[in-house]
C-alpha cells in the first residue's frame, strides 16, 4: 500500500485561515517522474522540464491546504520563484509547504505558501515558490 501522505490542513472558515499564518502544511509522499509524464508536459507546454517543478506545486497543494469555507481558490500567481536543477526521468520527487502569511482582500483571504519541491538525494530543491491563492468568501 502506498503512502497517502499527511492529512491537508483544513480550514473551516476564512478567519480560521487568517489567523493560522505561519504554520507548516506538510510533506506530500515522494512521486516518480515519469518518461511519458515529463514528455507530455514538455509536448503540451513547450516549456523545458525546469518549469515541471513550477507545475507540480498546482496539483500537489491541494492535498496540503484545503479551505471548504471558500466557495473559490484561485491561483493568483506567484511573489517569486526559484529554480534549481530541472527534474529528470526517474526522479522522485515531494512538495513541502509552510502557509506564511493570508492577508485580507476584498471577497475573501490571500494566502502566500512557500513550496517547496524537493528530489531525493539532491543537494538543493528543484524549486521553491511563494505561491499566491485568493480564497472567495
């Protein structure tokens, strides 16, 4: 059986989110990249695998904050963005998360979350964003 990870941080309303900053979100279970997985990305993006570790921070968040008070999460973009090493065929890969600030918008709550993608056995991450979601009330 594999593992399913940590459970996601569940905020229950947005002024549980507002005051949970700064909190750690988790480490998801380590992932294998993929010769199809890299390729199709490649193929549909045009982008070279360095913006994969970009990419995977979008489908791996979910399973670390979830906000069911919001009636929308939308991705705001990102404050900033570092790239290490571009991922490879056979990498294994995990994303840790630290919820660092959620601010007050008009609507709802702005969140950042740093996250980080790590590859196992590699000196540094293969990205680290400031990753920007608006919650809608």
């Amino acid at each position: 059986m594999s593992d399913p990870g940590p459970a996601p941080a569940v905020f229950d309303s947005l002024d549980d989110l507002l005051a949970a900053p700064p909190r750690p979100l988790g480490t998801t279970p380590w992932v294998l990249v993929g010769a199809d997985e890299l390729a199709d990305f490649e193929r549909a993006t045009g982008a070279l695998s360095g913006f994969m570790a970009l990419s995977v921070t979008n489908r791996f968040l979910p399973d670390l904050i979830q906000v069911p008070a919001a009636s929308s999460g939308v991705n705001y973009g990102a404050d900033s963005v570092r790239f290490g090493a571009p991922l490879s065929v056979g990498d294994r890969i995990r994303v840790g998360a630290v919820l660092v600030d959620a601010t007050p918008v008009r609507g709802g709550v702005q969140t950042t979350v740093e996250i980080t993608v790590s590859v196992d056995g590699a000196e540094h991450p293969a990205c680290v964003v400031r990753s920007l979601s608006r919650w809608l009330a």
